[in-house]
C-alpha cells in the first residue's frame, strides 16, 4: 500500500468515525479507489472500474482520468467531505493524488428485492406488480407507465439525521405552475428532525393538520394507481428505501376508491362506491344505535324484534355500553393479533378465535347473539374500505360514538356527528378542502366521481379553482393562500 493511499484510508476512516466496512485499493503509487464493502457491484467494479484503471499508472487530471472509466454516472466531486453521503450510498470514490476531489462513479449495488405482488393494496382486476425499496426503481417503473417529457422529478433533502433522501414527482402544467409543488418545499424546507424516515413518517411532516381524525394523503404500492394520480394533478413524494408513496392532495371520497372501479363499467364501479358508502354509515353508526336504543329509546325497536331481544338479553348482567364496548375490543384484539402472527397462522387465528370466542361469550351469557351479529356487521363494513389509514379511521371514531350513545343517546349520536361533520369541512389537504366535491360544491365533479369517467390531465387542479368563483377569486384559492402563508 502506498503512502498516498494509507493517507487517504486515514482521512477517510476519520470522516466515517473509525467505521468498519471500508476498502481502499491502490493502482500505482498516485491513484486510489475507495467504497464500502457489500454496497457495490462487484462485476462493474471490477470489469468497468478497476480493469481500465490498472496499468494506466500516470494520469494528468482528472478529467482525463473520467474518460478512461466506461460508466455512465460518473461525475466530478471539490471536497471529500461532500462524497461521503455518496460513498455510503454506493458509489466508490477514485482519488488522484494531487489533484483537488476526485470522481464518484456509481457502481451502487444496494440489496433489494425484486417487483412483486402488491399485498396491501390486492385487487383481482389490473396490474399485480407493486413498488419496492429502491427509488431509482421505482422511478423507472412509473415512466414506464407515463411516458411522457412533462412528467417532472425533483429531489429534495429533509433536514434529518441521517439525512433522508425523497423525490418529488408530477405533472407540469405549461399554462399554470402546479400550487401543490411549492407548499411541499416549503414544508420539507422548514421541518427538522431526528431519526430514520419513512414514508407514513414523512406523510406526518406533509399534513396540514397533525391533529386530525381522518388521514389527508394516501400511501400506495401500486404504480398504476400513482400513475393515475399523476395524470389527475397530485403529487406523488417518494422517499428513498421505502416501497410505498404518498399520494396528495387527497379528499375525503379518494380514500374509498379502489383501483378495480376504473377498470369496471360505470355501473359496476358506482355499485361498489355505493356498496362502501353504506359499509361506512354501518360501521360507524351500527352498534352505536344499538347501544342507544336499548338504553334510553326502546321505542325505536320495532315490536316484533323486542322478543327475541329480550329473550337475548336476558341473561346478560353488563348494560347494554359495557356490553357493546367488551365485544367491540375483542374484535380489536382478534384483528391486531392476526396482523402480528405470520400469515396463515393469523388466517387461522382470526377464524378460530372469533367463532370460539363468540360461541363461548354467548352461552356464558356475556352477550347476545343480536350484538355479536351488529359487531360483525361493523366489522365487515371498516374492512371493505380500500385504504387502510381510513379504515383505521372509522374503527378509531366507533369508540367514542358507542360511549357518548351509551351516556347521551341519540342526542349524543347527533352532537358526535355534527362534530365529525364539521371537521370534515375544516380539514385540507395541501390546502386543498378536504371534501371537495361535496364542499366547495361541483356537481359536475361529484357525478364524474360516482361514474368513476376518466379525469384528464390538471383537471383536479383546474376544477378547484374554477369552482364557488364570485366576482374574483375563489374561496378555494383563499384557503390554500392562507394555508400556504402559514
């Protein structure tokens, strides 16, 4: 090893903390190669970096040096301090001595897997390929979909440790700068934290509001449903090491469009969206109603069902709050476990655990059957939203909702949902009102919703401010300048 090349181990080491893991390979008494071992392609390594380095003991600049190296990301650095980033990342650095900085020739082999099967986000119609952690994949797999010179990438730093890599990508609008954009630089640009950051991490540091019940922009592993995104004016932010990405602005009614509906007649595609608009007034409001009807409006209950429910009931010692609330936890319970035992043990466990558990609450005469048949019900209806977080969402709100019908009634109901109500229309997204199309009101926008008929590019942008405009500026554009100036 030459003298030249312990000198840069040296400084180099000191750069990286004393950290194992690095290489350093002489050529010649000038001239180094520098990367981390198992982060780099061994055959272009050797083949396409050191073969054609070897023997060339005298090189003038480095420029000349870069036109002897047969790879295409190769590029010149001034100060060793803002390679290292790069040479953790990857790339191995070529050293000449005497000569200020060098090359970082990207030669990046980082373990990742290959595209597979989207498991979140299953469907029976369309594309089965998902995302997978590495971005530069990603990226290549959507403009494979969108092949188009408007379809922009711009990379953006979050102030982190360590620092975390992401990208911005949309659409550009010749006629008109997309407004989403610049709220999301300023955001990144303004937001400092500690700690790896991930993309359901990093849709925390987006959101307009962090305090709000209902999630404001979506996470997908599906490139078609991104690519569609794209083409409807969102911006899609991808973060470097993770297989999903955050799609926004979001209203309330995206978060329960699957991507199967676009790929069904309009018929079929407003059947489902129906089919789900009903799954969520059942899931939220279903055993609430219950619980009310049995503790303060018995009225309500239609007199040839009060037999059996009484019959039911009858040896059931918890009111009807206790009651709903121990079921509703033990479904929790059920779901959480599954998701935690591997696959099909959690299959199985799911299955087993609530036909045993359910048999065995009734004959012990902690419940009815009637409760068990209600929890069900609001079970299957959060489950058949396509996203996740919101499903989450309605589990999370059914809570409150059965303690407050449990305490107040209908009047309880009433005031939870007028609170729920008004917090929908409060909420943004990127500025964007939250439930838009329903408020600020488009009709024309609210039926080309329900009949799932394709959106063109910028439409989603063009329809909000165009919409509820009186003698000027809307009162969209209004909201998203103010939450902009924020």
């Amino acid at each position: 090893m030459s003298a030249f090349s312990k000198q840069m181990e040296s400084k180099i080491k000191s750069m990286l903390h004393g950290s194992e893991g690095l290489i350093i390979k002489s050529l010649g008494e000038h001239l180094v190669v520098a990367y981390m071992n198992g982060m780099v392609d061994n055959a272009q390594l050797n083949l396409n970096l050191l073969t054609p380095l070897t023997g060339n003991a005298h090189f003038d600049s480095i420029d000349k040096l870069s036109e002897m190296i047969p790879i295409g990301d190769c590029k010149s650095f001034n100060q060793l301090s803002d390679a290292i980033k790069k040479l953790l990342s990857g790339y191995a650095l070529v050293l000449l001595e005497g000569k200020k900085g060098g090359l970082l020739v990207n030669i990046a082999n980082i373990p990742s897997r290959a595209p597979s099967n989207a498991d979140t986000e299953s469907t029976i119609y369309g594309l089965l390929i998902a995302f997978t952690e590495s971005m530069e994949k990603n990226i290549a797999l959507l403009r494979s979909y969108i092949t188009s010179d408007k379809l922009i990438q711009e990379e953006v730093q979050l102030a982190a440790e360590p620092q975390t890599s992401a990208s911005l990508l949309y659409l550009d609008n010749e006629n008109e700068k997309n407004p989403f954009v610049e709220l999301i630089r300023k955001r990144i640009n303004k937001r400092k934290c500690k700690g790896l950051i991930g993309s359901p991490l990093f849709l925390k540091i987006l959101t307009d509001n962090k305090y709000a019940l209902f999630p404001e922009m979506s996470l997908s592993e599906r490139p078609d449903r991104t690519a569609q995104a794209l083409l409807e004016g969102k911006v899609v932010v991808m973060v470097e090491g993770n297989s999903q990405v955050i799609i926004g602005p979001n209203s309330f009614v995206d978060f329960f469009e699957s991507v199967e509906d676009r790929y069904s007649s309009w018929g079929l595609g407003m059947f489902s969206r129906s089919l789900r608009a009903l799954a969520l007034i059942i899931s939220i409001f279903l055993t609430p109603l219950y619980v009310a009807a049995l503790t303060f409006h018995y009225e309500m209950i239609p007199v040839p069902l009060l037999e059996p429910l009484i019959m039911s009931r009858s040896r059931v010692p918890f009111p009807p709050l206790m009651e709903a609330l121990v079921m509703e936890v033990s479904i929790e319970l059920l779901r959480e476990a599954g998701a935690r035992l591997p696959t099909k043990v959690g299959q199985t466990m799911g299955i087993v655990g609530g036909i045993v558990i359910g048999q065995a609450a009734v004959q012990a005469g902690f419940t009815s059957n009637i409760l068990i048949m209600l929890v069900a019900l609001a079970a299957l209806g959060s489950f058949t939203t396509p996203n996740y977080m919101m499903s989450s969402s309605i589990r999370f709100i059914r809570f409150p909702m059965l303690i407050v019908a449990g305490f107040l009634g209908l009047i309880g109901i009433t005031f939870f949902s007028a609170f729920l109500f008004i917090h929908l229309l409060r909420m943004t997204s990127y500025g964007k009102p939250y439930m838009y199309p329903f408020y600020p009101p488009n009709s024309k926008r609210l039926i080309n919703t329900m009949l799932i008929t394709e959106s063109s590019p910028f439409q989603y942008e063009t329809d909000l401010t165009k919409s509820n405009t009186k003698g000027g500026k809307s009162r969209v554009t209004k909201w998203f300048k103010s939450n902009n100036e924020e």
